[in-house]
C-alpha cells in the first residue's frame, strides 16, 4: 500500500510563539485525481492498515506522542476543572445565521431541509450562492465577549467552552493553517482572542474547541445537486476549484480548503449523505492517501496553532474515537496519532510555560485515559462515575440559534444537580442571535440560574459525589432523571417532586441533599438514605436549609431523617439541605 507519509524537510519554522517550538508550514493540498463514479470503489480494511507517524514536530518536553508516554506522565486532572463544576458552552460561529439550528452548514444543501428551504429564501439556490457567501455576509456587530462573559459569571459558571472551529471548517481565530477564518472574511474580527481576553478578565478558565474532524465526511453533501426541479443536476457549490474565482470575492480562496474534496466514489457516503447523523460505514479512503495524510496534519496544526498563541486551559477534540483517525465509526477515513501529537505538544509546551501541568484534553466520548476527560452529550450515567473526569454537555434549544427555544431556569438548575451528583461537571450552551445579542427570556433565564447559584454554589462547586447519587421514584429499575437531549419545553415540564433527591459532599465536609422540587411550606421531607439503619450518616449534628436564617426543626430516626420545612422557601426551582 503507497502512501506519503510527510517528512520534516517539508517544514520550515517561523511564526513567534512562546513557551515551545515555532509551529512548521503546512505543505499545500496535494493534487487530486478525478473522481470516480458515486460508490464504485470499497472502503479499505481498517484493521489491516498501520497507524501512521505524523512527522510534525512538538515541543521538548517529557509527553511523546503516544498513549503510553502521555498517560505515564501527565499529573491528573487539574483540580480547578472539579471545583469549577459549572461551565457555558460558546457555540457560537456563521450557521447561527441561517437561524436553522444545528448543521445549517450542511443541512442547506438537503433539499426538503428547512436550512434549505431558509437558504433559498435568504440566498438563492446553493449551485449558484452557497455557504461560503453565508461566510462573507455574517457579521456579528452585537457580539460583546466581554459583558456576556460576565453575564455568564454572575450565572454561575466558572469556565467557558469556546468554539474555536465546527464541522463547517471555520476557524475563528487568527488562523495560520486555515485562509477561510474570521479575520479574514465575514466579521475581520479575532473572536477567539475576544473571548480569551474577557475569561481572563474575568478569572475564568476557558477552553477551546474543534469539531473539525468530522469534516471530510459532513461536507459530503456540498458535492450534490437537487434530484428534481429547475436545478435538477447542477452542482452544488462544493466543486468549485481556485481558478473559478477568477473575478469573483472570494478570489484567491480555495473552496477545497473550506469543503473538501468529493469523496462519494467510496461505498456508503452518499447514501449516508442525506441522513440526520450520516458518518460513512468505518474504513481507509485508500485511492487518497496523500490528501488523508495532509488532512490530518492540518487539522492537528490548527489546534496547535492555538494552543501556542492562545494558551488555553484545555483543547476540545469532538469525535467518537479512540484516535481519532483510527478507523473506527466516526474516525473512518485514516489512522494516524494526530491527537496524540497534539496532547503531546500541548502539555509540553504547558510546561514549558506555565511551569507545571495544570491544563487538560477533552476527547468526546473516550474510553478512560490518564490525561484525557470525556463528554457525556445525550444524557447522564445511571448511577455515580468516578473512572474519569467528565462533562456533561447540552445546549438550551439548539447548538446554534434558531426561533422559538424554551428559557426556563429549572431546567439548567437540574442539569447542573444531576451532573455534579454523578460526580461530573456541567457545560450548557447558550445560543446567541446571528448578530451575537442574547434574546430578553434567556437574560432572564441565567439571572434567576445565577440568584440560584448564588445561595446554594457551597453544595456545588468543589463538591464531589457522597456515598449515594439520590433516592426517589423509581421507574425500570432506575431512579428518575432529568431525560437527555437539548434542553426545552419537556424538560421545563418534567415532573420532579420535592421527595426527589440528590446528593454531594462539598470541600468542608458536609453533605448536602438536593429537593429537585421546593416542598410545600411545612411539609416533611424524608431521607431515606440518612437514616440510621442505612449506615450512610450517623451521629448528624446540625441541618440547615442554604438561604434560610432560621432553625429547622429536624430529627434522625431508624428509618430516614426527617426535616419539617419553614414556612418560606429560599429560592425556587430546587432547596438544598446542609448537614453536618
């Protein structure tokens, strides 16, 4: 099997970063043969094909670019990311502007789509205006890092999660390895650093996230035409080359840079094209091995390229592999140790800077390794999870904007118990307008979260999981929970009742008990768990209520602990138990 495997002659260093080497050139995207007829030619074997070495060079340091090395080496989790708990997600880029949700990108070039359908209205058909004119129109003017990021402060998050490149190929940032970026075309605007000014401003970690990996396969449909219509048979504008803008705005752009190049002749992409969740069936692209090669040193440039100059406190790699590149589900494609070599530079060059290792890899949905967290984006783990440090990630509505979200403050405030109770922390996403305003409701919304937080934060940050997660109704065997998803109008509407309970012990060694619903006045709730035949707690010595400056009355028997609550409650949504 040939393949070219790129070599450190290709690189010359320049660029000035600090704290670790200069970052190499990218070499240009090799030529591509034409393409094959649409699913003529078979995926190759993922087992059989070796993982390839990329020959990029990383920082001096002790962490090499393989499990082994970095999983010996690195130090644990950083204890800020355990006593934060509570993160907002800023997914936040160019397909907020077709007001469509998620995947507007790619779901405008899905006829019967409503992103198409809101593509032709606003645009015109996708042969002729496609994404890339979304790009150059969206200009965020209300976008302010600074007040939003404070806004989110006093909401009660500790940490940022910042988009720095979706699936839509984007960066924005000042971008080295990518032309199609923000300060080049659309706002002219360096968002990350915007955002990375206003958290450090405010002393808050952030991190930034790439979601690039995906690309290769998610572009897939910017390679089609309608099948019925006037338009039926002309393509899209994915197989626009250089030499066609001659003459046009986007002359001296590659559109291959932002798209990708066809890749339909493989079996399995084009039929998983038009589907919602649509990665091929798992193998090697092996009639483009060159290009695969190229591709994944650009995509592990880029997160370097940020990490040299933007010093965030950890990187963000989506995927659902154990690479990625490696073959698997989402990861078909290539198998290389790009994200080793990335984790490897990063914690090099952290040491380098920082004197110590206090920073982190999110890799979604990665089985347990020493230097890695995990994401948990479709729900909670049933019960308690200590293996690895993890995050549970959703947004309000949708990952990006469209009309009609519900805002409802009961709804994160669960999230957030149900996640720190399981021992994880909480990231939300908040969608932000095209423009980069927040709509009035969700205003409203993190400013009664942050009222919340502000009584009850002692049960949350710092805190880990107690002995038990909770107790309360049981359904299949399992007690209830908040259900999975994008947050909206059914999780506002879920019915959690005041003898529904969770649990944390926080840094000063109390344990707190959650009511996921605010008893009525006088009512008694019961703890089961707290009772003295249940072993958990003996010998309680004092009960207080967070926010209530009176006495309760309380008592500890055989069966439960048993607290009778005042007359007025401290805040809505959820009440929250010290004891000691």
């Amino acid at each position: 099997m040939l393949f070219l495997l790129l070599t450190g002659v290709l690189f010359t260093s320049c660029g000035q970063q600090t704290g670790g080497i200069q970052l190499p050139e990218l070499p240009p995207m090799p030529e591509v043969a034409a393409s094959k007829p649409v699913n003529s030619v078979p995926l190759g074997n993922q087992e059989e094909f070796q993982e390839v070495q990329l020959d990029i060079p990383i920082t001096d340091g002790p962490f090499q670019p393989n499990w082994e090395s970095i999983e010996k080496n690195y130090p644990g989790t950083p204890q800020w990311l355990r006593d934060a708990k509570v993160g907002f997600w800023v997914h936040f880029g160019p397909q907020s502007y077709g007001e469509s949700g998620d995947w507007y990108a790619r779901n405008l070039y899905k006829p019967g789509h409503i992103a198409y359908k809101n593509h032709l209205e606003r645009y015109g058909h996708p042969s002729k205006v496609g994404y890339k004119e979304v790009l150059k129109d969206w200009n965020p003017s209300q976008l302010n890092p600074e007040k939003l990021t404070e806004l989110y402060h006093k909401a009660g998050a500790r940490f940022l999660m910042i988009q720095g490149v979706h699936h839509d190929n984007y960066d924005l940032w000042n971008s080295r390895y990518q032309p199609w970026n923000s300060v080049n075309i659309g706002p002219k605007r360096d968002l990350l650093r915007e955002w990375a000014d206003a958290c450090r401003k405010h002393g808050m970690n952030y991190g930034v996230t790439f979601h690039h990996e995906y690309t290769w396969w998610w572009w897939q449909t910017a390679f089609g035409s309608d099948k019925e219509g006037e338009y039926a048979g002309v393509p899209y504008d994915g197989h626009l080359t250089l030499e066609d803008g001659k003459g046009q705005w986007w002359e001296g752009y590659d559109p291959r840079m932002l798209y990708g190049i066809d890749l339909r002749e493989y079996e399995s992409v084009e039929e998983k094209m038009f589907t919602g969740w649509s990665p091929p069936k798992p193998g090697i692209i092996t009639n483009h091995l060159e290009y695969a090669n190229w591709y994944v040193t650009q995509w592990a440039l880029r997160i370097m390229d940020v990490v040299a100059n933007y010093d965030p406190d950890f990187i963000y790699t989506d995927g659902t592999v154990q690479g990625p590149f490696t073959g698997d589900g989402t990861g078909t494609f290539y198998k290389s140790n790009a994200m080793q070599t990335v984790m490897a530079d990063y914690y090099n060059r952290t040491l380098k800077k920082r004197g110590e290792v206090n920073t982190f890899s999110i890799i979604k949905f990665r089985n347990p390794t020493n230097g890695a967290v995990t994401t948990e984006e479709f729900g909670f783990p049933d019960d308690i999870n200590t293996s690895q440090p993890w995050i549970r990630e959703t947004p309000v509505g949708d990952w990006f904007y469209a009309p009609g979200f519900v805002y409802d403050a009961g709804m994160m405030i669960h999230l957030i118990i149900e996640a720190v109770s399981r021992d994880g922390n909480a990231a939300i996403n908040i969608c932000l307008r095209p423009d980069g305003s927040i709509e009035d409701d969700c205003v409203k919304m993190l400013e009664e979260v942050g009222e919340w937080m502000a009584i009850n934060g002692e049960a949350v940050y710092g805190s880990k999981a107690w002995k038990t997660l909770g107790e309360g109704e049981i359904i299949d065997g399992k007690l209830k929970k908040q259900p999975g998803g994008k947050l909206g109008k059914h999780h506002a509407e879920f019915p959690f009742n005041a003898q529904d309970i969770r649990f944390t012990e926080g840094k000063n060694g109390s344990i707190y008990a959650f009511c996921m619903a605010v008893p009525e006045a006088g009512q008694t709730v019961r703890i089961l768990s707290m009772g003295k035949t249940a072993g958990r707690l003996s010998g309680i010595k004092d009960v207080t209520l967070l926010g209530y400056e009176g006495t309760l009355e309380w008592k500890q028997t055989d069966e439960s602990l048993e607290i009778t609550c005042p007359s007025q409650m401290p805040c809505q949504n959820s009440i929250v138990f010290r004891i000691n």
